[in-house]
C-alpha cells in the first residue's frame, strides 16, 4: 500500500500512481500557472488552494479543502486581472499604483455583495458562504461545496429540452431565490443554463455571482456576458440595470429550456429582431406562457416586466390564457403585436424605484368615456360635455389677476432686499472677508486632502496586530519590508506585533519599509528569587525577563565569592530593597542593582628583609581592597574559589 495523500484536482485523498491521481487524471508535477495560486498553498491557515475552476474579470474561483472541517470547498479570489498583478512564485497580489482607486473600490463592491449572500444563508438556493477573509492584498470568499451538475448538461441528458409540466415544478424555489436576492440589493445579471446548476435532489441552485462592472461592456474589467440571456442594457455602461435585467435572463432560459433553443442575442435583435414565440417553436408550450415569455424579452426596459412576482404571477395565472395573452400582446394566429381592448394599466402596482414609463396613447384606448378615438368630439354634443370649456374659462379669468399679484409682491420683496443690503454694506465688509478667508483655507484643505488620498501606493495593509513577528516576516517577505522596534505590551505576548504604521486596508509603497512595533511582554515583572544563585546565571534570570541591571561587587563573609547578597532598586535618588516576588514597571525610570560577594584572601607572604617596603602602596593586611567599579565586576584574583553560579 503506497502512501494517500490530498489529490489538488479533486480533494481526495488517494494513493497516486506515476504522480497521477486514479480519481481525476490530475498530475501532481504539472507545472502551474503563474497568474493563478499554486496548488497546495494554505490560505488563512485553513484552507489548501487546489486546481483552478473558473476565471472572469473579477477574479478566480478554485477548488479548495478546508482542513478545520475536513471538506472540499469553493474558493473565490479577487483578483481583477485589468488592475493587479501576481507577485512570482507567491500569492501575494500587487496593485498597479495607477489603478488602486479602482481596485479598493471594486474589492469593497465585491466584499459587500458576499456579506448580503451570507446574510441570506438558508434562506435562498445559492452557493452558500462560510467564510470571508482578507489575505494577501486581496479577499477571498469561500463556498460550500454542493454535488451538482450545471443545468445546460442537465438538458442535454433530457433529450435537451423540459416540458412545461416538468419546468414548473422546479421553477418556483428559483424564482423565490431570486425575489429574496432582489430584495436585498442583490442583482445577478449572469443567469444562464451555465450559472444555473441542478442538485441530486432536482433543485435549481444560483450560481456564479460577480460585480455589476464584470457583467457589463465598456466597463473597466473585462466583462463577463451571456449572449442570449444578458439584457440589452447591459451592452452599455450607460443602460440603466435593474430587477428587470434578471427578468429578462430568466424568461431567456425558460426559453431554451422549453423549445431546446437558445434566444438570439440582445445586440442582434437590436439590429434585427427576428425573435420567434415559443409556442411558434414548441407548440406544447403553453399560449399564456409563450406570451409572458416574450413580454419578459421585451428589449425595451420600460415595457419589460418590471419584477420577478410580477412574473411569477403571470407565469402560474390559471386565467391568463383566458385573457387571450394579453402580457405577451400577441394574437392567436400570426403573433403579431396589437393593442389588446381588455387590458388594464398597471395603477395597482406602483414601481416608485423604477423610470417611469412613457405614456402611448396609441397603445390605451380611452378608458374615462368607454369609446375609441374613431368618434370625433365634434359628434358628442351631450350638454355636461360642452359646458366644461365654460367652467375652465372662469378659473382662466381668476388665474390672472392672481399671477400678476403674486409677481408684484416677489418684486417688493427684491426692492426690500436690496435696500437692506446696501444699509448693512459697511458693516458686512469685515464678515465678507472673513468668509473669503474661511473659503480660500477650506479650498486648501480639500486640496490637500485629495492629494493625500492621490498618493502613490501599490499596496493595501493587511491585518498585523497579534502575530508573531517572525512568522510575518516569513509570511510578508515577498512585499513588506519592517522597520520593527521592541516594546512593552500589557496586551499582547511576546514576540507579538502590537503596532502598525497603517491600519488595515489603507494603500502603501511596498517599497518602503512599514514600521511595526513588537511586544517585548509584559512591562510588569515579578522580581525572580536570588537565594543561593550565582551574580552570573541571576543575570541570565533577569535578561529573559527584559529587566535592565547593573552589578555591584561588596565584600561578605556569609557569602562565597560571587554569590547574589541583595537586589536594590534606585528611583528618584532613593535605594529600595527588592526581594523574590516584588513587582516592577519596567516603564518607570529606575536602576536596579545587584550585589554580590567579593571577598578576596589576604595576602600571607612576608616581604623580604634585604628588599625594602614601599610603605606608599602596601596596605595593612586588615584593609578590604578598593572594591571595582560599580558599572563592571572586578575580575577575582586567580587564587580565589570560584564564584558560584
């Protein structure tokens, strides 16, 4: 049995034959890709990078294994290939400087969008997110891992088409998906039979969400569109989007879906709309839904249903095909548009968010007298009819006398102003250049933000506070440089990094070093017990503990020769003793001192009588040598015992 181990094409765990995986096919030595993030690489100290999955203008999407969890899951990357670059052999993401603005700006867009999807979780029949991390100078966004197959497959396995029965059935969880999205913001703008997948249960599940900039032409990334299902207003960064253009999308795959083709796309329909109802196509195709179909492909946006209930409830109408197709505005035989007598305005159904619709009169007939435009009014001589002009003619005369009054007392008022101006002319001079002079420092002040935010940066801060310093260099070696000082921290442990020169997410020049400053522990220090230790190895206690000292030599005879006799701490001119288990600040100002035994043997040797004494620099055998300096030890003379340690 040879060794298992995690395959990066599907995230098994398998024994590799010739570096190949049995399950996919995946070679373990291919070389990668260097845009992408190499296989195997972990990821917020969790998650282990796989094989690429799908790349647009947004970013990247990978197969990726959670090990907290033990589970595969889809990892999304932001990485917009138009204004970044990936730093060689890492997965580090450089900024193109020109471009930061542009580059936070979407990745904030992009951030949010995920955070309302996570807000929905259970809620709605998308890929859930578990996760949503920042790393790397970009962030990333994880998936569950659902087994699914996408829908375009789905079809090609049902003989390419459903019939409405079946489509109906598997609809409404999708259409209510949509309808939560929608409410919350949340626009898709790609759905498709590629977005779209089918679970082993037979659900429809939302897929692929990006940035309304990836979905969009003339944008500033490279743009994602699904010719056939995108709306036409998504052709132009100028076409107004909205809830529609999803409806438009979804009546496009029940398009497909029903009749096994897929609806020219939007661009060419502009030039020349040759779009066939689907009941032309697929005569089992209900006539109600065909028309609610090409009422949701309408290429005016004004004229397209506008929501998705709308939609649902045209779609599921059990009285629609009743009504004679009245949403779709297409006859019985030629499907040729034509005003439909029995329709109604929608005045019940306000869309206060939406431009208004142009009222055409041509399309509404005259819904106040019941009668079309073929009678003249010439011919309706009934007497409440021809005594309006009279009653509009009487308010016409009042009108007047009332507009020139109005207009004579707005002139009085502009004399009065002025008059009142030109009394407080003098007095307002000294205010009027204090209000140019408040001018000119806000006009400065704007400048000089606009200029500080206009600096150059490649950059954006990751998190730092709290990690190991060492792990970071290692971590960050590839783009940030440190200018690292060492501090006391209450907060954070040792070797922590406790302060950052920027906060998280602001831009900076990689290259430039970044100061940070990394804790040394704690700033109070209990005082280690000195009993029985050596002035050396007590010194190594206190080196550990950052705590400063000087040592001091002093003779006695209980001690043996290098043996600590007390601890003092000198603060404002004062010598406290400290012992074993007394706290110090180590951000006060103080000396501490230790001192330790010195007691050199007299010297027993007699001088010799025929040389004589220099009385001068002989000591009395009973005088204690001159003691060395404080600030070093004396060196002990060599027929001493050994200090202790």
């Amino acid at each position: 049995m040879g060794e298992r181990k995690l395959c990066y094409g599907c995230m098994e765990r398998t024994e590799f034959s010739g570096g190949v995986c049995p399950n996919c096919g995946y070679y373990d030595n291919a070389p990668s890709d260097p845009s992408f993030i190499i296989p195997g690489t972990k990821l917020n100290n969790r998650y282990i990078v796989g094989v690429t999955l799908s790349v647009n203008g947004e970013g990247i999407t990978y197969l990726a294994y959670d090990q907290s969890i033990g589970c595969k899951v889809y990892l999304r990357e932001y990485m917009p290939p138009n204004l970044c670059n990936r730093v060689s052999g890492s997965p580090v993401i450089s900024v193109i400087p020109a471009r930061l603005a542009q580059y936070k700006a979407l990745m904030a867009e992009f951030t949010e969008l995920h955070k309302s999807l996570a807000r929905l979780r259970g809620q709605v029949h998308v890929n859930t997110v578990v996760d949503l991390f920042a790393e790397n100078n970009t962030t990333y966004v994880v998936d569950e891992y659902i087994q699914s197959v996408r829908f375009v497959d789905y079809l090609k396995d049902n003989a390419g088409e459903l019939t409405w029965g079946q489509l109906s059935h598997m609809l409404p969880p999708l259409l209510t998906t949509l309808s939560l999205l929608h409410n919350s913001g949340v626009v898709h703008r790609a759905i498709s039979p590629d977005t779209i997948y089918v679970t082993d249960k037979g659900e429809l599940l939302l897929t692929a969400f990006s940035i309304a900039a990836v979905r969009t032409a003339n944008t500033e990334l490279e743009c994602e569109i699904y010719n056939g299902y995108a709306a036409p207003e998504q052709y132009s960064a100028n076409g107004q989007q909205g809830t529609w253009t999803d409806v438009y999308a979804v009546c496009a795959v029940i398009y497909r879906v029903l009749t096994g083709s897929m609806p020219p796309s939007a661009i060419s329909r502009m030039e020349n709309d040759n779009l066939v109802a689907p009941a032309v196509l697929n005569p089992n195709v209900p006539r109600h839904v065909s028309n609610v179909i090409m009422q949701g492909l309408n290429l005016n946006g004004t004229e397209r249903t506008k929501t998705v209930t709308e939609l649902v409830t045209r779609l599921f109408d059990e009285h629609a095909e009743e009504e004679d197709a009245i949403y779709g505005g297409f006859d019985n035989g030629g499907y040729g548009q034509q005003p439909y007598p029995n329709q109604q305005p929608y005045a019940d159904e306000p869309y206060s968010e939406y431009p208004e619709q142009p009222y055409d009169d041509q399309n509404y007939p005259n819904y106040d007298t019941g009668y079309s435009d073929d009678y003249a009014y010439d011919d309706y001589q009934e007497e409440d009819n021809y005594r309006q002009p009279q009653k509009a003619g009487a308010v016409d005369r009042l009108r007047v006398p009332i507009i020139v009054g109005i207009v004579l007392l707005l002139i009085l008022l502009i004399v009065v102003f002025v008059v009142a101006g030109d009394l407080f002319k003098g007095d307002s001079s000294e205010s009027s250049k204090t209000t140019t002079a408040i001018s000119e420092t806000t006009a400065v002040s704007e400048t000089q933000e606009v200029t500080t935010t206009a600096a150059v940066g490649d950059s954006v801060m990751p998190q730092l506070l709290g990690k190991n310093f060492e792990n970071a260099k290692t971590q960050y070696a590839s783009w940030i440089t440190f200018d690292a000082e060492e501090v006391f921290s209450d907060q954070y442990a040792a070797g922590q990094i406790c302060w950052q020169e920027y906060e998280v997410g602001d831009t900076f020049d990689s290259s430039k070093k970044v100061k940070v400053q990394v804790s040394k522990g704690s700033a109070t220090v209990e005082i280690p017990s000195y009993s029985g230790s050596g002035h050396n190895s007590y010194g190594e206690k206190l080196d550990e503990l950052n705590i400063p000292y000087t040592e001091s030599a002093e003779s006695s005879s209980g001690y043996s020769n290098g043996s600590v006799i007390r601890i003092v701490v000198t603060k404002n001119g004062q010598e406290t003793d400290l012992g074993a288990g007394d706290s110090i600040n180590l951000n006060d100002k103080y000396q501490v001192i230790v001192y330790y035994a010195y007691n050199p043997e007299p010297e027993t040797t007699a001088p010799s009588e025929t040389e004589p004494v220099d009385e001068t620099t002989a000591a009395p055998a009973e005088t204690v040598p001159e003691q060395p300096p404080a600030t070093e030890p004396a060196q002990e003379p060599a027929q001493t015992a050994a200090p202790a340690q």
